[in-house]
C-alpha cells in the first residue's frame, strides 16, 4: 500500500516514472533502496530540488520495503515533505495518522475506524491529533464523493478536538494546522454551514508559520466564500491579500478568480469581467465547477457565451455525481446558473436536481418563483421564511426586494417602502447593483420613485435582455389574462366576451401590457407568453 493511493479525493498520477532521488536524479532500482537513516532526508532534497512529488515519489517507492520493518522512517520522510504536498493530497494526513498507529503497535487495520461511529478506538483513548489529521482526510473524501453530511461530521469532530485541546499542545502542533483547518473549513463551505472561522484561522497560521501558499489559498478561499454571499467589501479585502502573497504556481486560484469575476458582475464593472473569466480559464477549476458554472451564466453576454454555459451545464450533469449536484452549495449554484439561462431565453426556469430541504436558498428560488407567476402572497410568505434563515447579503437583498415588490402589487405601498428602502441600504453598503435585476423594471422605477432613492443604472449587466420573468411579474390580473388570449386566436371582441368586459377595456390593458412588456405587436407579446409558459 503506498501512501499517495490513500488519496480519497484526487488520485496522484501514479505514472511517476523516473522520480528523481537527491543524488542520481533517479529513483533507487528495483532491490536498491536508501537506509532506513538517510530516507528522511533524501524525500527532503528530492523536494527542494525537484518537487515535492518528485520527494513523494522517492518515499513513495520505499513504502513496502519499510512499512512493517520501518515504520519511524517512512513517518519522518512523509513529515519532511512541504506543506503543498499536504495541500494537493489531504490523505497524506492519514497515511501519518496510519503510521503512527503502525508504530506504537496497535492494530494498523482498526486505524481507518478511529473516532468513527462504526467502531475502533472513542476519542478519548486517541491522541487528539490522531483524531484531527483523520478528520481531516475522512472530509475530504466524504466531501469529494458528495457525502456532505458525513463530511461536515468529520470536520466537526475535528474542529471539536482543536478547541479542547492546550495551548501547549496547539503550538506543538502548528505546522500541520493550517492544513487540517483549510479541510474542515471546505467541507463547511461546501455544505453551507460556515467555513470562514477555519479559513481565518489557516490564513493566520500558515503566515506565521512560513507557508505562503497554504496562506494563499485561505485567502482565496475567503475571498470567494464572502463574495457569494454578497459581502464584496470583505471579498475585496481577501482578493487582494491573497494577490500579495508570491508563491509558485496558481494551481488553488480559482476561487481567487471566480471572486474577482463575481464583484465585477455584481458592481457591474463590465471591462474587467472578460480579464478575469481569462484568468480562471488557465486555472485547474477542481471543486469550483459548479461555482465557475454560475459565474459564466451571470457573465454571459452573446449567444456563444450563453450555449458554453448551457454545455458546461449539461456535461456536469453527466459527469458529477448525483449527490453533489443535488447538495450544499453545489445544487445552489447549479441552480442559480439554470435560472439565470431561463431568464436569458425567456422562459421557464428548468426543474434543478436538489435534496429537498428548508434551505434559505431554496425559499427564496420558490419566492422568485411565485412572484413571476404573480402569486403575490406566496412570494411575501417564502421570502419571509428565506429571510429567517440567512444574513449574507445577497440573499437578504434579494429577500426584501421581492418583498418590496410583491406588497407594491398589493397595494401596501408603505410596506413596500420600508422593504424597499432596506434592500437598498444592504445593496448600496456593498454596491451588489446586481440584485436590483431580481424585480421588474416597473417595480423598480415606481419603488425607487416613491421612496426618493436613486438605484444604480439597472441594466443588466450581460447587456441582454433578461428580464422576462420580472416584466410579468410587473402586470396586473387583468395585463395577465389578456396577455394569455392575445396568444390564442380570438378577437379583441371575443377576448371581450371571454372576460365579460368592454372591447375598450381590452384595447386599454393591452395598451398597458404593450408598455409593461416593452413590445407593439401582439404577435410580440404572444411570442413572450409562450416563451414563459403562460399561453
């Protein structure tokens, strides 16, 4: 068994052929192997001059031949390794956790059972580090196979064990931290339950403790985690410290990235959207692909832009696993980018694959959802619910806007005001212009107008023409019922008739809806019915 297969989430290449060695530049051959002694140090020099998989490698070879007689020096060598080695591979954290149980004679086939439920040793007769590094390589591969909730399990149990253990013992330990930490810490935010704490605390150990890169990932990590939720002040503030750290290579930069594109798209800084949607695309996307997926449908403005979203979409579907897509922030994004396409092409928003759950996300998507189909109670009720549930702000904006306007529609205009006027302080604070989209223009206008504040320019900010769904939001009963018969091929008289009103009272409405709907035909209006769904 050689450490690196241990690798729950992203194998290593096992085609490490020839990995060099500190003095030929060559792996030993077969029956040539360095003395248990000088192991330790030959990983060590491969990894300076080479790598560290090049440093992998040459312990990697050695596994077998040293893994029962000696242990210890297998254990130092994988310690000697850099902390990005850690980083690409988090089960080298239980190939040490493994030897160790190796050394101090336990029975090395129980070590996979440590602090589990199913069985092995209860936390208490472990060492807490034990229990930490296996934390932290079970997330991992409980995260990266769509296990969310057996991977925020683990992490907790982790984190648990970090909060009880000295401060002797945490400083002991502090080299291996930021490692663990960065772990737990995406298995939060995959799941949807934090993940802040533990990147702050892997951004400030990794930067006391010399390890640039581990720094520069907390960093990005952050920067994308608060730029999600709409706090863009707090994203900028990581975006850039994380550019400041110099480290070599950009394999752990896409979240640097996708954040950077995301406040652009959300402050609507149209020029530099393409600069770094460029600088994503020479990145490995690794965890992000469902991320990355909702940023280049938010950024989508020509027809090649939008067909590359719908590819992106559909080949996730065939290749993630089903449980990804269907939780945490996976089925989040996925379905965010799926309403955001539908809302591009005027239609209805496609049924996206996810766990049922009382998720905020989830009552604010039935929120938007109600107040398209103009059912105005509902919308109230489910942006009420998503409202009690999350504080990130772009949620809490988009929440209150759709309650703004959906008391607009019925008549409680002072309601509506103090909704609107506190979606507006949220989106003004961090300049989110983006969440004003959510609603009709009409809305928009007549709420801004009332209330005396200016709203940022609200186009949208693909420069298309999207807002469809909020347009018909916008109309009244009476807009929406002719709207559905102007789709059919009934006269103005017979549409009359159909409603037991004048023939002038529908020449008035569709006059209205013509307006509302920014068309002068009726065969364009019909054409925005069908594409809804509504005719």
């Amino acid at each position: 068994m050689r450490c690196f297969a241990l690798d729950p989430g992203a194998a290593i290449d096992d085609k490490l052929s020839d990995p060099p060695s500190t003095r030929s530049g060559q792996s030993p051959h077969e029956g040539e192997f360095l003395s248990p002694e000088a192991l330790p140090a030959a990983v060590a020099d491969a990894a300076r001059t080479n790598g560290w998989r090049a440093g992998l490698a040459v312990q990697s070879a050695h596994w077998d031949h040293f893994v029962t007689s000696h242990p210890e020096a297998l254990l130092a060598s994988i310690r000697s390794l850099p902390g990005e080695a850690f980083v690409e591979i988090p089960s080298l954290l239980v190939a040490v956790n493994y030897l160790q149980h190796v050394i101090s004679s336990d029975d090395p086939r129980r070590f996979h059972d440590i602090a589990l439920a199913e069985g092995g040793r209860a936390d208490d007769e472990s060492e807490p580090l034990d229990v930490m590094i296996n934390s932290a390589g079970r997330t991992a591969g409980y995260r990266t196979s769509g296990r969310l909730a057996d991977a925020v399990r683990s992490a907790r149990q982790g984190r648990r064990i970090l909060n009880e253990v000295t401060a002797a013992e945490r400083a002991e330990r502090q080299m291996e931290l930021p490692h663990l930490l960065l772990q737990w810490g995406r298995s939060f935010e995959v799941a949807d339950v934090g993940g802040v704490l533990e990147y702050e605390e892997a951004w400030e150990l990794s930067n006391l403790t010399g390890q640039p890169l581990i720094a520069r990932r907390a960093a990005a990590s952050l920067a994308w985690l608060h730029a999600a939720h709409g706090r863009l002040n707090e994203a900028e503030t990581w975006i850039a410290r994380g550019r400041q750290i110099t480290t070599i290579g950009s394999r752990y930069d896409a979240p640097l990235h996708l954040a950077a594109a995301l406040v652009a798209i959300d402050r609507h800084d149209i020029d530099s959207i393409p600069g770094h949607l460029a600088d994503l695309s020479t990145v490995p996307i690794g965890e992000y692909w469902a991320a990355e997926t909702w940023v280049r449908a938010w950024a989508a403005r020509t027809e090649p832009d939008i067909v590359q979203v719908e590819t992106l979409l559909e080949a996730q579907r065939l290749s993630q696993p089903e449980t990804l897509r269907r939780s945490g922030a996976f089925a989040r994004y996925l379905a965010a980018a799926y309403d955001r396409l539908a809302t591009i092409r005027g239609r209805n928003t496609t049924p996206v694959e996810r766990d049922s759950d009382p998720s905020a996300f989830a009552h604010l998507m039935s929120a938007l959802s109600a107040y398209r189909a103009g059912s105005m109670h509902a919308a109230l009720d489910e942006a009420a619910r998503a409202l009690q549930e999350d504080r990130g702000p772009r949620l809490q904006s988009a929440a209150k806007l759709l309650a703004a306007a959906a008391r607009l529609s019925l008549g409680r205009s002072e309601a509506a005001a103090t909704s609107f006027t506190t979606a507006h302080a949220i989106i003004e604070i961090e300049r989110l212009y983006s969440s004003y989209s959510i609603i009709a223009p009409a809305h928009l206008r007549e709420l801004s107008e009332s209330t005396g504040l200016p709203v940022h320019e609200s186009a949208d900010p693909a420069g298309l023409s999207a807002t469809t769904g909020p347009t018909l939001a916008s109309l009244s009963r009476r807009e929406r019922q002719v709207l559905v018969h102007l789709a059919s091929d009934l006269s103005l008289q017979a549409i009359a008739d159909t409603l037991f009103v004048s023939k002038n009272t529908v020449k008035t409405t569709t006059s209205s809806l013509y307006r509302k709907l920014g068309v002068n035909s009726r065969q364009a209006a019909a054409d925005i019915a069908q594409r809804a769904g509504i005719a």
